[in-house]
C-alpha cells in the first residue's frame, strides 16, 4: 500500500459501491474501504496522526470527479 491525499481517500469512502469499516483499539483508529470484498483503503489514526493507504491501482476505484 502507498500513501494517498485524504481527498482521494474521501472519494473512496463516499462511493455508494464501496463498503467501509471502523476499528478503534485505544489510541489507534483503522477505517478499511473494501470494494467487491477486497482491501482498497485505509485511514490510520493513531493518537494526533493521520495516514491515507491505498492499494496501487486505487485511482480505478475512484469516482469521475476526483480523476480529472
């Protein structure tokens, strides 16, 4: 997985086919995008720090206003 902008990351999240998960373990916040039941996306937040993760062909899933 790459590092991704938080918008694109949104785009990923906001798509009505994409399906999305939230996990909190104290300090440390996961959100993992799955699209068709495969990892695209992740949001890692631990404590003030926030990471986007994408798989490398992330731009495929992404909704035609983002990809211009």
């Amino acid at each position: 997985m790459k590092l991704i902008m938080k918008t694109e990351f949104d785009n990923l999240r906001l798509n009505d086919k994409h399906e999305y998960e939230n996990d909190s373990n104290g300090d440390k916040q996961t959100v993992k995008i799955y699209c068709d039941d495969k990892l695209i996306a992740k949001k890692l937040q631990i404590k003030k720090s926030i990471r986007y993760f994408a798989i490398k062909e992330y731009k495929d899933y992404l909704t035609e206003e983002e990809s211009r």
